[in-house]
C-alpha cells in the first residue's frame, strides 16, 4: 500500500457502494488500484499521463473518473457514505455552516470545446455540466468558486461550483437544497438540519425568508447598512434579526473543512477544463474526508 492509498479500514466502509465488477468485456475489474489512482492525483494534481505504472494505464484510471463525473456515480457514492455516517451518529445536524472559496484556474483548465458533452455509451449531458465550465475571470485571471454547506466534524454536505467572480448570497438556498441524505431504515432522506451560520455576505432578506419558511434556525450577522436601513423605515423595516456570539463561533468549521478539501492539489487549483470533471475532483476529495474517522 503507497502513500495516501485506500487503507483497509477505508476500502471495507466504501467497496459496498461501488458498481458492481466483473462485467462482460472486463470493464470496472479492480475497483481499488483504479480509485488509489484517482486519489493519488487528486491529492497530487499531476497531469494524467504521469500516473505511476503501479496504478496501470493512465486512459483507464482517467476515463474511469470522468465516466462516474458524467453519470452521477460519485455523487451516489458521496450520498451513501454519508448516509452509513448518519446512521452510525457521526453526522452532526446541530448546525451546517456555508461560505465559500475561490479555486485559481490553470492554463489547462481554458480551452474546452464549446460543443456540449454527452455521457459515454449514453445520448445525455453529463450532471452537473455547465454551458460557463464554472470559469470566470477576475483580476487574478480565470477562477472557479467553490459554495460549500459543512457540518460538524470538517466534513463537506454538499457544495456548488461557479465561476469565481459570482456572488455568495444567491447560491445559499440552491446550496442547502443539495443536502439530501438517505436512510438506510426507511424514510425520506434528511435534507434540513437543525441551524444555518454564515457570514455577512448571507444575510439578505431573501435568505433568511427561506430559513424561517423551513423552520431551520440561523446566525447570520447583519451588516451595518442592512441594519441602519431596517431602523430608518421604523416598524415597517421588520423585528431585529437574532444573533448568538457564542453559536457563530462555530463557524470555522466550515472554514477548517474548506482547508482540508484544499489539501488535494486537484481541488485548490483547477486542471479541468470540463465543470462535471472538476466536480467529480472535489466529490473524490470530499468522499475521502467522509471515509476517514
């Protein structure tokens, strides 16, 4: 076993969720060195072609990633390891906190067609494809920005990709409405915990509507001017939003999840050109943070 591989503690906890090997043709036999490699780039953002000759061919290891980006299956993976951690009482509902983080673009990540992809041996457009490829330019030059929902424990609950230069407030509901986790016992899957924090860049009348429409308590605090505005229209401006120093202290743990996701080479700068390929970067990396204890 190599640095950063699957360790066996790992491979029993994610072999049950992958698809099933040994079909005809031999596609998808030797699930584990095929994913060690995938991690090992990710962790490493080397080009493709440089993988070590101990994970195989470097076509199979790749088009093996870009296959379960475009279908779906890493997003399935990601739901079911989290589901197995909610069911073992490692998943903390008591407060998801979001923020988000901007990703430095590569040269090699410009460049894509602009014709739209399809799904391999299939006539539809991968998930999570975007006409933009989440490429956006800035002062800095192109950038990708990654919306983050993080729980307790460092770990990711579900993200968004968007160009860098996009705001953070708009993608707060689109980013909460990702969280969907199963249960393995019956019943629907969980998609509201118990508290939202965020920073200022949340706080807007349209956010906080939201929260309350769905009974999910927040600490947001309120800018200046949003507060100044609110106190000149009177009693029309609305009661003083609620705010808790001590709960909005645990908001760095999403910022600490944030750092631990960059930790992969892959994820901190962006070497994809496709935003499907580049999500399923950031689902890997977020798969292995599920994985550890």
């Amino acid at each position: 076993m190599g640095r950063g591989d699957l360790t066996n503690a790992e491979w029993v906890r994610l072999e049950p969720h992958l698809p099933a090997s040994g079909r005809r043709g031999g596609r998808w036999s030797d699930h584990r060195r095929v994913i060690n490699g995938i991690l090992f780039r990710v962790r490493t953002g080397i080009p493709w072609r440089d993988l070590p000759e101990r994970f195989g061919s470097w076509k199979t290891v790749y088009e093996r990633h870009r296959r379960w980006s475009a279908d779906g299956t890493w997003d399935r993976i990601l739901r079911a390891v989290q589901a197995d951690a909610d069911l073992a009482g490692r998943f903390d509902w008591s407060m998801v906190s979001v923020d988000s983080t901007s990703c430095r673009a590569h040269q090699h990540a410009a460049g894509a067609r602009k014709k739209k992809p399809r799904v391999p041996k299939k006539r539809t457009t991968p998930r999570h494809h975007r006409p933009d490829e989440g490429l956006g330019r800035s002062r800095g030059g192109l950038t990708c920005k990654i919306h983050l929902a993080g729980g307790g424990g460092c770990r990711p609950m579900a993200f968004l990709l968007t160009p860098g230069q996009w705001g953070d407030a708009p993608q707060m509901i689109e980013v909460l409405e990702r969280i969907r986790v199963p249960r393995p016992q019956g019943g629907h899957p969980r998609t509201r915990p118990d508290r939202v924090g965020g920073d200022k860049a949340y706080s807007s009348r349209r956010n906080r509507r939201y929260l309350r429409r769905r009974q999910i308590k927040h600490t947001i605090p309120e800018p200046k001017d949003q507060r100044a505005n609110r106190k000149r229209r009177g009693s029309k401006g609305g009661r003083p939003t609620g705010f808790d120093s001590e709960i909005y202290k645990r908001r760095n743990e999403v910022e600490r999840t944030i750092n631990r996701l960059k930790n992969s080479r892959a994820v901190a700068t962006r070497y994809d050109k496709r935003a499907y390929v580049f999500h399923g970067t950031v689902t890997v990396a977020a798969i292995r943070l599920w994985l550890r204890p």
